[in-house]
C-alpha cells in the first residue's frame, strides 16, 4: 500500500504573532515553525500501516526552502520520501490544485491530510484534493483501518459519530482520535542520522491559477470591560443591549 501525507508547515501556536508592511505580511522572524498537529496525527496513524502491513509513506508540502525542516522532521519520524512542491502556499486552491496535480502522476492508494491547518482553518485542502481526482473523501475522521482494498472509517458528525466503508483509493481529512496526543513520535537521533540521507526530491509547481488575494491581517481586537447589571435592573440590561452591544 502506498501512502501520502500531506503536510503544513504552521508557527507554533505559542509564538508571538506579528505582521510588518502596514499589516500586508505575515512576519515570520522568531516564529518556531512546526508539522500542523492534525497533519502530525495522520503521519503517525501512518507509520502504524507501514510497521503492520509494509506500507510505505511518503510526505509531500507546498512550499518554499525553509519548510524542508518541517519535511526533515517527517523523515525522522519514519516517513520514507519527502516531496517539496516549490512554491508559496498562496490559498488552498493553489495547494490542492498542486498536490492533485502531483498525485494524477504518481497516483497512491491512500492520501492522509489534516482536516484543517492552525494558521489559517479553512478546511478545504483534502476534500478539494478528493473533488479534483475523484476518489472518495471522508473527513474529521477519528479512526482508520484497511483490510485489503477495503477501507473503515469513523468520523466525528454533530451528536455523534458515523462509520463508512468504502474501497480504495481513499483521501481523509484526519484529526485527534486518529491516533491521540500520547501516540505521538519524537524523533530520534537514528531517525534524525536516517532523515539526512532519505530522498527530498523538490518538484517545480505546475501553474500559477490563484483564486484569492490577502489584502490584509489584523489582530483579533482586546477584550473590553465587562460590565455587570444586577438581575433586578431588567431595564438597564436591555438599554446596554440595545444602545451599547447593538444585539437587540
């Protein structure tokens, strides 16, 4: 079985955000980059079907020079080749197109991506991998077993939880559950000795089609002062309601 992981190269979310050129960029001095943790439970979920059942694994990320630390890191925890497509991740369009685009060429039974990255949540980046490949898509998912060329899945929906069979090939949209925080690899230093000579082949990006443009970021606005109204002014509540909060 051959398997993909799609991997983001996200800050950590204990960096301190800034952005520079009256708030057009993202500033990205001091920032600790990391693999985006829903992207990290689908390696890990991965190494298990390579150690079990012989699959081999491959990591694949949009992106310029300085994600090759995010792809090493795959690597060392036991992927066995990383592919960097040689661009700025400009929207998730642009990244599925791109992806999509690599895998009609070099197609695999099984595709592992997050159900969404830290930094931006749009959420869209599997299912818009499914759609233009057309093979079956399944997200939030919170548990994955292959048996042959048949597929289980259990995914989060609201209230509960469904299980689907499908066959492969197969793309998810993974999150915590798939494997949990405590399952998580470190990696070695064997693995780190191993990553440095594993293949990181850099492929060119296949076009240009943007859909979207940042204009500008802002930071979420500081909390105000909250102010208290006892329960027996019904009548003061309403008028800030309605005068200062604007939800009436």
């Amino acid at each position: 079985m051959k398997i993909l992981v799609c991997i983001s190269h996200v800050p950590d979310t204990t960096s301190k955000i800034n952005f520079v050129d009256d708030y057009k960029t993202f500033d990205n001095q001091g920032v600790q980059f990391v693999i985006n943790p829903n992207d990290e439970f689908g390696l890990t979920r991965a190494m298990w079907f390579k150690e079990k059942q012989n699959a081999t694994v491959d990591v694949i990320n949009v992106g310029l020079s300085n994600t090759e630390t995010t792809l090493r890191k795959a690597l060392a925890i036991g992927a066995d080749r990383a592919i960097r497509i040689d661009s700025e991740p400009y929207d998730g369009f642009f990244v599925a197109k791109q992806i999509t685009n690599y895998i009609n060429s070099n197609p695999y039974d099984l595709i592992i991506a997050g159900r969404e990255s830290i930094d931006y949540n749009g959420g869209m980046v599997p299912g818009l991998i499914a759609g233009f490949s057309k093979i079956n898509f399944v997200t939030n998912c919170t548990s994955l077993e292959i048996d042959n060329n048949q597929a289980t899945i259990e995914r989060e929906i609201d209230g509960g939880k469904e299980i689907l069979n499908c066959n492969l090939p197969l793309i998810i949209g993974g999150q915590k559950g798939l494997v949990e925080e405590s399952d998580l690899r470190i990696p070695n230093m064997r693995g780190i000795m191993q990553a440095r000579q594993k293949p990181l082949d850099v492929v060119p990006c296949s076009n240009q089609d943007l859909r979207t443009n940042s204009i500008k970021f802002h930071k979420p606005e500081p909390r105000q002062e909250v102010k208290l109204v006892s329960s027996d002014e019904i009548d003061q509540l309403i008028d800030l309601l309605h005068n200062e909060a604007k939800v009436l």
